[in-house]
C-alpha cells in the first residue's frame, strides 16, 4: 500500500514538473521580443541591430536573466519621462466677434461666441482600463505638437486614459518625444539605453547630448567601435544619421570637380615658347 503510494505521488510530481516546466518554455523570453520592446519604445534600429549582432555572436550572452535585465533597462528609460499627471483642464478660449452697427433701416445678426475645437475625424479611438472609450489625436498631429503641447495634452485626460494613452503610443510618437526632451531627462533615457546595451555585450559612450540631438559611440568588450548611433532633429525616425552620406559625397564631387579642372587645362592652356619651337 505504502509503496503503491509513494509511486502514486512520484508520478504526480513528475507530471507535475514536466507541466511546469512546459510552461516555463513556452514563456521565455526571447531576443526578438526585447528588440521589439526597444524598437517599440523608439530605440534607433542601427543600435537594435548592433546589439541583436553582438548577441548573437556571444553563446554567454544566451540566457534568460539577460534578456530580462535588457528589458527592465527598456521600461525603466521609458518610465522616467512617460508617467501620468493629476488631470489639467484646457483652458478653451472663446472669441466674440463684434459687428459695427448697422445704418438706419438695416438689420444685422447678433454677435456670437466662437469656440474653436481640435478636429477628431482622424482620431484615434482608445479602451482604458476602466473600460470608458475616449478619442484622442492622431499620431501626425502629436508629433507636430511641442513637447509640452504633448504633455500637456496628454495631462488634460483623467489618469487612467492618460495611461491608455501612454500604452499605446507609436515608436514614432516615442522618437518624437525622445528628440525633444529636456538635457536631463535625456540624460536618464540614456542610462538606461547604455543598461540595455551593456546586457547584451556593448558599451555605450555619449558624444554629444542637447536639448536637440543625442549622439553615441557603440563598442564591444573589445573595445572595438561597433558604430555610432544618434537621435535629434535631424536625424530621420529610422535613426539613421546622414551627415556622413552628405559629406562623403561632398568629397566626390570635389574629387571629380579637381579632375575636370585638371583636364581641361592640360587640353586648352597656352603652349610655351619652347614647346611652339619644337612644333
């Protein structure tokens, strides 16, 4: 009986863990979705990718406590500057319009107050958590906004449609944000971006860091330049700086300008009295 028993709860322990131990693998974490994180909460694709390379070139950097330390490093830049506010009315101003009076015999339309209101044919229509459904703008006329026009929308939702708000915004929504960011709030986003990178075996140096552009050098445990990577205003939502593009072919043309130039003397310039008497 005793060993009847004992085989019994063997068997459940077994079939326990195994069940267990499914469901573990069936929710790993993967890289794709750390690089789908990233991308999500408008990281440059260049410095994705540099990172995606060195991972998977790097066996010891395969594991799952990476991947989650990469992932907390993504939330914790998004979350210093994507937090919700007490809800801020917006202030609708109003204008009369005044009409002269009119001359004797001759009626005119009474004044009225002219409200002017953001138009929502295009807007976008969110679910909070709450389960009340509200319109917010598009996503054209958010990155157009400045970043306190942005915040203070934002701010202008009860709390848990701001975090709708927040959930969903686009990566190109999140780059907008991150390219107007104050210095000091850059500054935090960074950190947490050189966290991610350190995770999966890069090191990130800053170059540059204003109210407008962030630039950084991207390097190995080599010490080997991997690339660089920047975020400002004139960078487009890729991430892909073109300065370098701009400036090469700058140099081309000067290349050829320089060989035309050389050219076009060597065929046209004025023989020397010494040359004509050898003619």
């Amino acid at each position: 009986m005793i060993k009847k028993l004992f085989v019994t709860c063997a068997a459940v322990l077994t079939a326990a863990a195994g069940l267990f131990s499914a469901t573990l693998t069936a929710s790993a974490l993967t890289v794709e979705e750390v690089a789908e994180e990233a991308r999500k909460y408008g990281y440059p694709e260049d410095t994705v990718q540099y990172a995606l390379n060195e991972y998977y070139s790097d066996p010891d950097l395969q594991n799952e406590e990476n991947l989650q330390q990469a992932m907390e490093a993504i939330h914790g830049g998004a979350y210093s500057y994507l937090t919700t506010a007490p809800q801020q009315t917006i202030v609708t101003t109003t204008t009369t319009t005044t009409i002269a009076p009119a001359a004797p015999g001759e009626t005119t339309a009474q004044s009225a107050p002219v409200t002017s209101t953001p138009a929502q044919s295009d807007g976008i229509t969110l679910t909070a958590a709450d389960g009340t459904t509200f319109t917010r703008i598009s996503v054209s006329a958010f990155i157009a906004m400045s970043y306190e026009e942005k915040m203070a929308y934002i701010a202008s939702f009860p709390p848990v449609q701001q975090q709708a708000i927040l959930d969903n915004l686009t990566p190109e929504e999140h780059r907008s944000i991150l390219k107007q960011l104050p210095t000091e709030k850059k500054a935090e986003v960074v950190d947490n971006m050189s966290q991610f990178a350190n995770t999966m075996g890069l090191e990130m140096t800053v170059d540059e860091m204003t109210d407008d552009e962030m630039q950084f050098s991207i390097h190995n445990t080599d010490g080997e330049l991997v690339g660089v990577s920047s975020m400002g205003v004139i960078v487009e939502d890729t991430g892909y700086d073109r300065r370098g593009i701009v400036a090469a072919a700058c140099g081309l043309f000067l290349i050829a300008f320089a060989g035309i130039a050389f050219v076009v003397h060597k065929c046209f310039r004025r023989p020397s009295a010494g040359e004509s008497d050898e003619r």
